[in-house]
C-alpha cells in the first residue's frame, strides 16, 4: 500500500510533506524499492516494495529524515550528511546514481543497495526528489558495476527515467509545456534527436518539434517542422504505421532510400538527410480514444543503433506522454469553451451622449484557468447608467454560468427597483444564496447620472471589491473607497453603504479586477500603487489608447488570473464628449 504524508492543514503553505497524487502513483508503478523527499530531506511517500525491503513499516519510514533513518557505512555506523553521497545531487536538483550504499533495515541488518534519485516537481509543493533503490546483488555483476540490460540504460536509469516523466508529465496541463518537458527527458538520455508529429482534432498531421542537441543546449529545427501529408491508410512504412497506431519500429536511412510512397515518406527521407541520424525509434502516442501522433528519437552522434529493449523502453513513455496530452487537450477544449462562453455573456456596451466608454478582457495564461471575472453596462429607466464589475469564485465553465447568472439577477433589481446602489446589492446578495448557483462574489455597482446643475456625479457601493479608480484630466488618481462592504454569498446580511462624488470634466472612472494588480511576488498595496501612477501619466490619452497602455503598463508579468476593464470617461458636461 503507498502511503503519503498526512496531517498537513488545508492551505498551509509550509506543508510541502504533501506530494500530491502523482506521486503516490509514480511509486505504485515501480517494481523497484522506492521513496519520496522533500526539500528537508524528510520522507512523504513509500512503497510496499521499499517496506518489504527495509522490513520497516510505512508509518515507521513516512516523516523520517530518509539520510538519518538509513543511510549507513559499511561498518553500519551513522554519517554525517557531508560525506553522504547523495547530497551534492540532492542540493543542485539533478539526478544521480550509485551502487556502493547501505541502508540499515528496521532489524538493524545492513542492506547493500544501489541506489538512483530524480528530481520532480511536485505541482504547488516544493519539489521533491524520488529514490529509486535495490539490493546491489540484484543489480551488479562480476566486477561490482551496475550491468546493463540490452540497450543503452541500466534497469535501474529506466525506472528512474520513467519515474521522472510520469512526474513531469503530469504535472502541466499545457501540450506546449508537456512537449518541452518530454524532449528534456528523452534528451540526451537517450538520443540526439527528438521529433514530435501530432494528429489535430481536424486530422491533419503537423511536425510539431524537431529538436537537436548543441553543446548540450536544445536547438529547434524549425525549417524541419511544419504541416504534413494526411496518413496513409495502407502504408507499411513506420512513421505511418505509428501514426495509425499500428506498431513501433526502428528505422535508419535506409528505410526510406526506395521510392517514398507518400508525402509522410518524402518528409521522412528529409529529416533523415537533414539531421544525419543512422538510426531512429519510432512509437506511437496514443490518448485513451485515438491516436494522438507519433515520437521519433534519432541517433547521430551516439554511435549505437537502437534496440528492441529501447523501443520498448520508448512504448513506455509515450504510453505516458499520451495520457499527460490526453488530459492537456481535454483542458484546453474546457477552458475554451469556458472562455468563448465568457466572452459571449459579456454585454456590448451601450451608447451614452456625453460619456465614451470602452471595455477589455484578457483570459488567464495558457494553463492557467479562466476566472468568473465580467463586466456590464446599461441605461436604467431614469436615464441613468448602472456600470458593474464584478468577479465570481469558481473556474471554467462554473465561473462563466455563475457570473450570468449574477449579471441577470443584477440587471433586474437595479432595473426594476429605483434605489441606491447599496439597497439593490443588498437583494442580490440574498437572492444570490437562493436563486443561483454562485457560492461567493466581488463586485461594484456603480450608477453614474447627473444633478440639478448639470454636473456628472456617481453613486456607489463596493461587496469585498478592488476599489475604482477616478483619474482626472490633469492626472490626478486616486481610490474611491466609500461605500465598502461584504463580499457577496456570506449570508451576513448587513446593510450596505454608498459612496458618491462629483466626477470632475474629462474625468475617467477605471472598474477593473483583482488580475490587474495581485501578483504572487508583491503585495496588493504595491499592485494598487503601481495602477494608480500608471493611470494618472496616462490621463491625456484617448479612452481607447488609455485603456490598453494601462494594461500593458499596469498588469504583473506573473499574473495567473484573468483581467475585466471598464473604463468611462466623462464630457465637458453632461451631452457633450470629452476633452480633446
């Protein structure tokens, strides 16, 4: 049974003893004795093969310092960690070996074992370090060495490879991200050449990545990349084959010498001549439905051909890659179903004599998930503008349904009741716990109108969100932080208060979402100052060219969320535009 750490308290950012569930099931695969480190050098996950082999207890091994616990000298006495001979590679983060260790069992036995690490990130956690171990009778020969199996890696190197690319595969919902990871594992391990062809959802085949090593630094071919011809049906020649996923095959250049018997051939006598391999593995990657491509390992400067025990060394991984590039495309056919439905709820805005008003939305970064954060506009029935931003907990699909639903409960109470800002978010939020599925929300609801002497004034209240931000023409910015209150969905059901002020001629009101200024390495106060200085140097610029540039300028390079602008700019007076 795998057994990983417990105990650790949702959210605490020191329980990096949590590995996640790619670990547990890295070490359920493994036919080899194997455990789990964190940074500490502590124990979070086991196997039953590394309990049987240690004859110690996984509640025994789980939270242990691994190096005090086990690590041994040949006299059985302890070490210190400076003559342990896994540390220099645990410290730098890169993978090693050995096959002169002992371990010490929970009988007080020594075990001789060799011994492998793999560095692998464990997702948000800190990153963790896989041991990969056996007894050194198992996997020594005559003269003491780790020997090799047929092929190019020891039986060892290939589980900790395989360790290593489940991990790192897993862990990335981006093909982009998977596709580098995959290269950076197959190279120089195993090749000097990696070639990626992936099927589209269309059926067209593409040449995604062709990738050499210099110097021991990847270089893209990207004169070798590019569209393909569509698979043959009958094709016996390997790529076609592995692109039907029909076999694995190893090639050289011969294969391809004769008359090629399709446009994938031509393409394949190309890179052949173009790269110089003297032979290739060739292996299909198959996702749980279909077919998803092909990966080819090429070998130019390595002088040994391929092996049967290496193609099946390849099957094993890409059997791997397919699953990561499964649940990656399926992700991304999520989020952009989630952002087009985002985008489609998003309402055009309407046209106001006197006001100019534009709008913008950024989805997250790739991989990252597509937020609840939206915007809206429109006239009520005195003649007012009611301006909303807003953002609802949740991701995808959810956070796109639920921010409609909150927009339309929105729109009714501030159309059908003619009351201040505070009142009518008051009913949304108990209509909110009842009537929708949106479980918590920000947003500010802002009525912008005029008074009795024709000047622009705006009305507002604030559940839990980050505050508007008023620039005047000449370039002074600041927050209107009146009218603050609960967020929406917390059952309080408190009153909630207003703010208003007089908007200034040629004033712009800036209603955006926490995208715009929370970064993970500064704090919300420094996000808010740096909008702030940004919008007011920016003042004299048109609606249009204010609300880009203050995106480009204003938004953190790190940001991992989506972005909702609105920005209004306020005429001279109430009828006429604004300031040229």
């Amino acid at each position: 049974m795998d057994t990983t750490a417990e105990g650790a308290e949702p959210g605490d950012e020191n329980a990096g003893t949590v590995p996640g569930e790619a670990i547990g099931d890295t070490l359920a695969l493994i036919g080899t004795g194997a455990y789990a480190v964190d940074g500490r050098g502590t124990i979070v996950a086991v196997n039953a093969v590394a309990e049987r082999m240690l004859d110690r207890s996984a509640a025994e091994l789980v939270g242990a310092d691994a190096h005090d616990l086990l690590h041994r000298n040949a006299r059985g006495e302890s070490m210190p960690t400076s003559q342990c001979r896994m540390r220099p590679a645990f410290l730098a983060g890169r993978p090693a070996q050995d096959d002169d260790e002992w371990y010490e069992k929970g009988d007080g036995t020594l075990l001789p074992v060799a011994w492998s690490i793999v560095p692998c990130a464990a997702g948000a956690h800190d990153a963790l370090v896989l041991v990969l171990f056996h007894p050194r009778e198992a996997a020594t020969g005559a003269h003491g060495r780790a020997t090799a199996r047929e092929g190019t890696l020891d039986e060892l190197e290939r589980l900790a490879l395989l360790a290593e690319t489940t991990t790192q595969l897993t862990s990335t919902l981006s093909v982009d991200e998977a596709l580098r990871r995959l290269v950076s594992l197959v190279l120089p391990r195993l090749a000097d050449w990696a070639v990626v062809d992936l099927i589209s959802e269309h059926d067209e085949v593409w040449r995604t990545k062709v990738v050499h090593l210099e110097d021991g630094v990847p270089v893209s071919r990207r004169d070798l990349e590019g569209p393909m011809a569509p698979v043959p049906a009958e094709s016996p020649m390997p790529l076609s084959r592995a692109l039907r996923g029909v076999s694995s095959t190893i090639a050289g250049p011969e294969t391809y010498e004769r008359s090629p018997d399709s446009g994938i051939a031509v393409e394949q006598r190309r890179l052949f001549e173009a790269t110089g391999m003297h032979s290739a593995a060739i292996a299909p990657i198959r996702g749980l439905r279909e077919v998803l491509g092909a990966l080819t390992l090429g070998r130019s400067e390595q002088a040994e051909a391929f092996t049967p025990a290496d193609l099946t060394l390849l099957e094993d991984i890409t059997r791997r890659a397919g699953l990561a590039l499964d649940n990656a495309r399926l992700y991304q056919r999520q989020r952009k179903v989630a952002e087009t439905m985002q985008r489609y709820l998003l309402p055009q805005l309407p046209r106001v004599t006197g006001l100019e008003m534009t709008s913008r939305y950024l989805p997250a970064p790739d991989a990252s998930h597509v937020g609840g954060d939206w915007y809206d506009a429109f006239t009520l029935g005195d003649g007012d503008t009611a301006l909303v931003i807003g953002d609802v907990s949740g991701h995808d699909l959810e956070a796109a349904a639920g921010m409609a639903q909150l927009r339309n409960v929105l729109r009714s109470y501030a159309w059908s009741q003619n009351e201040p800002p505070g009142r009518v978010v008051e009913r949304v939020d108990r209509a909110v716990l009842r009537i929708t599925d949106v479980s918590m929300a920000t947003l500010v609801l802002a009525v912008l109108g005029t008074d009795e002497e024709g000047r622009w004034t705006l009305r507002w209240t604030n559940a839990g969100h980050p505050p508007p931000l008023l620039v005047t023409h000449e370039g002074v910015a600041g927050y209107l932080t009146d009218g603050g209150g609960m967020l929406l969905g917390t059952g309080a059901d408190r009153p909630r208060g207003d703010g208003s002020t007089v908007l200034p001629p040629g004033s712009t009101l800036v209603l955006y979402t926490d995208g715009l200024v929370e970064s993970p390495t500064h704090s919300i106060d420094e996000g808010l100052e740096r909008l702030r200085r940004h919008a007011a140097v920016l003042a004299h610029r048109t609606v249009e060219a204010f609300t880009d540039e203050l995106l480009r300028r204003a938004r953190p390079a790190d940001n991992d969320d989506d972005v909702a602008l609105l920005a209004v700019r306020v005429g001279t007076r109430p009828g006429h535009g604004g300031p040229a």
